[in-house]
C-alpha cells in the first residue's frame, strides 16, 4: 500500500481569489512504514503573497522571485503522488488547491482525486475525538509526535509530522517483538511457533513509578476517556 502523505503552503486562503500554491512538500509511506522519499518543491505563485499567509509560513514574494511556475513541476509533482492514496489534514484546503492549479494550466483537466484516494486526517480526527481541538498542533500534543522544530509552517515538514500523527492515529506499530520476516511469515499463514522460556529463568527487576510519571500516566488516560468510550485501565475501579 502507497501513501503519501501530503502538505502545502499557499499566497492565501481562497481559490476564488486566484491564491496560489508557493510550496508543495510530500513524504512516502509504503506499507505504514516511512521510505525515505519525499518530493519538495517551492513555487513561483506569479502574485503577492497575502500579509496574513505570510505570518503563517514566513514565505515571502523575494524568496519566490526566482522560483519555477507550477507549469514547470507539475509532470514531476504529477509522477511522484500517481496512483497513491494521498494522505491530507483538512483534504478539502489542498486538494482545491491543487486543482485549481491544474485548471489553470488545463480548464478541462481531470482533478487530482480522478487518480488518487484522498484520505483526510482532520475528518478522521473529529470521528476519534469528537468535541476537542483536532488541529495538527493539538494532535501532535495527543499522540505525544515532537513537533517542537515547528516555529513555522512548512509544507515538507508538516508532512514529515503529519506522517507521525497518522501512524499513531490508525494503529501505530504494526507488530509487537517480532522482527519484518517473521511478522510477514505469520501474517501469509506461515507456520510460527511459541517458544516458552525456562520456568528458572532471572526474574526482571520492577521499578516503581515516579510521582511524576504516575500523574503523567493518569492525565493520558484522561485524554482517552474523553472520547467518551471509557477507558480500560480504569474499568475494574
């Protein structure tokens, strides 16, 4: 399975005002696991950036002067994100964006949906935890994902962090104390076997909580329960 886990940066905020793309970042998922590729490309919006855009990513107009138009990444771009299952928060933002770039080019070109899956991460997001703030700030804070390198935002490295929520949001690690082949072998009903360990094995050591980690403990599973599903550690209290 082919994700991509995608995030821009625009002159402004509506489409309807002919607000452009300035910066396109995208990281690889293949089988929830990150690749290592990524495309990243800033871009020459032909336009003033708005005062308000500005203050959220610190793009300016001087740094894009000299940057390639749309026309000039959009094969490339294109190539990168095809057939994949584009992974966005708030979907409907970008993925406006991008077709309105395409129409630009094309009137009638086929919007970006026609050839990937669009799977939005906000709209996940308020499904798990309905009534709390879901923005990715607040996500990252809830799923414990340094974001502590974000002073700005930035289309590649909002990506890169959006890939960390999204893991832990749909599951987190895969398999539990099982290497790649095995956990693989198993999983295509491969035969796998328990080994027991001997009844005089050395126990290990039990180290008790601190104060500090204990209250740390207990204000995520505040967290949880604020799903409204109750959480399982406190059943039996």
């Amino acid at each position: 399975m082919r994700q991509i886990v995608l995030d821009t940066e625009t002159t402004g905020l509506e489409t309807s005002q002919d607000h452009r793309i300035i910066e396109i970042g995208c990281v690889e998922v293949i089988n929830r696991k990150l690749t290592g590729r990524h495309y990243h490309q800033y871009i020459n919006p032909q336009r003033a950036v708005d005062a308000g855009a500005y203050e959220v990513h610190g793009i300016g107009d001087e740094f894009l002067a000299d940057k390639p138009l749309f026309s000039q990444i959009v094969d490339e771009f294109m190539a990168f994100v095809e057939g994949a299952e584009l992974v966005i928060h708030n979907a409907p933002f970008d993925v406006g964006f991008i077709n309105h770039e395409l129409a630009k080019l094309k009137p009638n070109s086929s919007p970006i949906e026609s050839g990937c899956k669009i799977t939005d991460t906000l709209v996940m997001a308020r499904q798990k935890h309905p009534g709390q703030r879901n923005s990715l700030d607040a996500l990252c804070k809830r799923y414990f994902v340094d974001n502590s390198q974000r002073d700005l935002h930035g289309a590649l490295l909002d990506a890169e962090i959006l890939a960390d929520v999204y893991l832990a949001m749909t599951g987190g690690q895969v398999s539990l104390m099982m290497g790649d082949s095995q956990s693989e072998q198993g999983s295509e009903g491969g035969s796998s076997s328990i080994r027991r360990l001997p009844s005089d094995r050395q126990r290990l050591p039990v180290t008790a909580l601190s104060p500090q980690e204990l209250e740390a403990h207990n204000a995520y599973l505040d967290e949880l329960e604020k799903g409204g599903a109750g959480c399982l550690w406190r059943s039996g209290q």
